[in-house]
C-alpha cells in the first residue's frame, strides 16, 4: 500500500488554493525606498557596489520621485551626500542642507508621499562616525573608541527638527546613542512637530553588510568602527532591551537593522512588543544578490521575493528595500 498523501501536500497542489491559505502575501503597501541625494545638476552616479541604485542630484531626485508615485510606492528614506564635511557634521542640520533642500522640492511635487529621513552624522563628519568625537587623533588606535554621547544628543536634535521644517514626514535616528529617541522626541514637541512619528533604528547591528552602503553614502569610518555603539551579532536578547528602551522613550516604529540574517531578532521583536516593526534590507543583503544574478547564479526577481516574504513571515511590517521598485514593477 502506498503512503496515502498528507491533507497538507493535498492543500499545496493547486496554486490558487496555495493562494487562499498564504500567511503573508507581498505587496507595494509595506515598502520604503532608501535614495541618496547629492549636489550638482543632471547627475545620476551609480553606486558601484550597488549596481541599479545611485547618487542622484536633485533635479534627478524628482525624476525618481515620478517613477516612485507611478509605481504606488508609499515611502522614501532619504540620505545626503555632502559636498563638505567637518568634525561636527554640520552640513546635516544646514537649514540649505542637502537633505533639507531635497524634502522641500520633493514635498512640493509629490505630497502623496511620506517622507522619511535617515538622523545620522556619519555621512556629515569628517571622522565617518555617527557621533562627536572629542579628540580624533588620541582616537585612531584606541579599540573602546569614545564616541561622546551626550554632546551628540543635541546635535540630533537640530537634524530632527530641521528635517521636520523642511517637510519630512518621520524622522529615523540610526546612530545608536543612548537617549536619542527621548531627546529627538522632546525637541520635535518643543518645536510644534507632535504629530511628526520617529522611527528608531533600536536594534541597529554592526554589520559587515552595511559595506556598499557607505560607498553609497560616502560614511566609511576614517578610522575604528562601530562596534562600541551599534549592536554586536553574537547577542539576541540585547535586542529586546534595546527596542523596551525606544519604546519608553517615545519610539512610534522600531526597526531590526539589517534583516536578513536578524529573522530571529524580528520574530521576537514581533513576539514581546505591540509596535510597527520596520526591517531594514541592507546594501550587502542587496549587492550580493545582485552580484550572484548578474553571473546568472540565481534568479533576481524569485530571490528578492523569498527573502522579503521571509521578513515579512517573521514579522516585520515596513521593509526597508533598494528593491523597492523591482518589487513593486514585478507586482503589477
Ligand atoms: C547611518 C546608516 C547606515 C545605514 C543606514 N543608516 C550605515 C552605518 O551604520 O554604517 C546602512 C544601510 C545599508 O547598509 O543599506 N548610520
């Protein structure tokens, strides 16, 4: 006798019924596009460990913004690329700054979508870190690194609300200092923004695969690393320590950052806490799948849609993704 067939194989045979008892289903709705403004006129320079995504000036920001509305894309996470940088990585809270000039063309032509902002100084400082350091150079081989903190909290302040004046639509601190959230929060209600919502990258992750990212970005730290502010990858529980703490401080959304090899961490996000939950695919996550299809290893469209239902089956609900559009052109 042969085996009789599992009720559950008899439910995957027909591909409308594997349709009708989906858990997750991806759609255009839950998908943010990351997008690096730049001075200058007519450029578009591609990022070269990121092939299909790039550098773009603002007359060429616009022209993306179009395909982005076309395409029902409901979210953008905006970044600069600062023509300067110094110790205090002021270019990010310029009231004429990149970002800032960037929010209000775009606000201006294309209301319908939510504007999103990266409140960081990595890409702003001449050091590449994400916070003030108060004597570089006694800095360079010191392995604790001293990222000082407190004077970085106002710093962040002055980004946020200068992003908030601009027109952006949420804010997204992801430089991991402590109090970020609380003080971002406290000086968006100080300046009339209670209604504009932060979205905390609270478990924000050291990660080897933010490479291509700070090429794109132009952030590589000029000396050191992150290790002594972003999380490391051999802990877990770290994690939820780290979103309770946004959560207390205000944080309207929580992000897992990168996601795709931090499934568990957004399960158990999911799992403890009652809050939006954004999964960030990061540049290496994207380049390497780019790169594999490009030698025609794998196929792009099947892959990109497997590891983003994955996210989404452990529960995230925003994706943060340079696939953004290929998602949302595959989708129609
Ligand atoms: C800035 C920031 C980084 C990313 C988003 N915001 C880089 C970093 O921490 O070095 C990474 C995004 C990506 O890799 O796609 N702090």
């Amino acid at each position: 006798m042969a085996f009789p067939i599992h009720r559950l194989r008899r439910l995957r045979s027909h591909p409308q019924m594997r349709r009708l008892i989906r858990d997750v289903s991806l759609s255009v709705d839950h998908l943010a596009y990351p997008l690096f403004v730049r001075s200058g006129k007519g450029i578009r320079k591609e990022v070269s460990s990121m092939p299909g995504i790039f550098q773009l000036s603002m007359d060429q920001v616009l022209k993306e913004m179009d395909e982005i509305a076309k395409l029902s894309i409901p979210a953008v996470l905006l970044f600069g690329v600062p023509d300067s940088k110094d110790e205090k990585g002021s270019g990010a809270y310029a009231a004429a700054g990149i970002v800032q000039k960037a929010l209000k063309a775009i606000k201006k032509e294309f209301p319908e979508i939510l504007l999103m902002t990266d409140v960081c100084l990595c890409s702003y400082t001449s050091h590449g870190h994400c916070g003030i350091i108060k004597n570089p150079k006694s800095e360079i081989r010191n392995p604790k690194l001293n990222v000082d903190n407190d004077s970085t909290l106002p710093l962040l302040q002055k980004i946020a609300v200068s992003h908030a004046e601009a027109g952006a639509d949420l804010v997204a601190p992801s430089g991991m200092m402590d109090g970020m959230v609380q003080a971002i929060r406290e000086a968006l209600d100080n300046k009339n923004f209670e209604s504009l919502p932060i979205m905390a990258y609270s478990a924000k992750y050291a990660s080897s695969f933010y490479g291509p990212f700070r090429d794109a970005a132009e952030s590589l730290p000029q000396f050191g690393n992150r290790k002594s502010y972003q999380m490391d990858f051999q802990t877990g529980d770290e994690a939820l320590r780290e979103v309770s703490l946004d959560i207390d401080e205000g944080a309207d959304v929580v992000m897992v950052k990168p996601a795709l090899a931090y499934l568990d961490i957004i399960r158990a996000v999911k799992e403890n806490f009652d809050i939006p939950l954004a999964a960030y695919h990061v540049s290496g996550e994207y380049s390497m799948v780019k790169a594999a299809a490009q030698k025609g290893w794998i196929k792009e469209r099947d892959v990109i849609t497997e590891i983003l239902s994955a996210s989404l089956r452990a529960g995230a609900d925003i994706l943060i993704t340079y696939w953004a559009k290929e998602v949302a052109r595959s989708l129609r």
